[in-house]
C-alpha cells in the first residue's frame, strides 16, 4: 500500500469513524512517516473532543431584536435618495470625459505625438525662414524624390548591362 492511499483514509482512522484494514496496519508498522503522523491525527482529535465551546452572552438574543426593532422603526430612505446616487456619479463620469476629450482635441499641443506646438505665423516665401518651414513640412516629399533617384540608377543598371 501506498503512502497517498493511507492519506485519505487516515482522517477516519484518527477519528475513530472507522478502523484500519491489515494492508494498513502492515503499512503504518512499516512507515514511521505515516504512523507519526497518525498519531500526531489522533492526538488533534482528542484536543478537539476536550474543547468546549463558549456560551452566549445571555442577553444577546433580547439585545439582537431591540435593533432589530429600531431599525424597522427608523423612516425608510425614498426613491430619490436611492435614484440620485446614480445619477450623480453618471453625470460626474460624462463631465470628466468631455473634459478630457476637449483637454486633448485644444491641448497645448505637447500630446501630439510628443511634438511640441508649432508657431503658425504667416512667414513671407523666399526668406530663410519661409524656405527653412517649406523644407520641414515638405520633408516626406523630397524624401521620396530620393528614392526615385535610387530607382532610376537600378533601371539604368537593368538596361545597360
């Protein structure tokens, strides 16, 4: 017999609900681990079966319903109270969602992907200014013109081996 099979049993050994069988005798006569703990069991269940429980306090049970009775008799809360508490929070929870959604549609700018605002003023074309802002607003563009570049040497390439 295995240790894990005595295991299940032995709580109802130890307890006195029913006995061990011989496989189990043999076992827990060979196994010190298993007999120890059997007996530690058995010495659990005797402690248990010493301990008295304590008495209620003999006015608990007239002190349980004199509340009982004052609260039945405090006024019961109306529908408002119990309608108004909802609403608060619902209105509470669109106010701070609108706040939010015009917080981040005219923000300062800084949460646009980490770019801080830009200064829109007008800047006459031709200065340095002007050319530097059509420059950085048009990088993508002159970004692809390389890429055309590329492409016409590799067709250059392909044609003239």
């Amino acid at each position: 017999m295995k240790c894990d099979e005595i295991r299940e049993r032995m709580p109802d050994v130890a307890a006195g609900f029913s006995e061990p069988t011989a496989d189990e005798d043999q076992h827990l006569a060979g196994c010190g681990e298993c007999a120890e703990q059997l007996k530690a069991m058995r010495a659990t269940m005797a402690l248990l079966d010493e301990w008295q429980t304590p008495e209620p306090s003999p006015y608990f049970d007239v002190r349980l319903q004199a509340r009982l009775r004052e609260e039945m008799a405090k006024p019961q809360a109306g529908w408002l109270q119990w309608f108004r508490r909802p609403v608060l929070a619902a209105a509470l929870t669109v106010a701070l969602g609108v706040g939010v959604g015009l917080f981040l549609t005219r923000g300062s700018g800084v949460l646009d992907h980490g770019q801080e605002a830009t200064n829109t003023e007008a800047v006459e074309p031709g200065t340095a200014v002007g050319d530097l802002q059509t420059l950085d607003k048009n990088h993508d563009l002159y970004a692809d013109f390389d890429l055309l570049d590329d492409l016409d040497v590799q067709q250059d390439v392909v044609a003239n081996p």
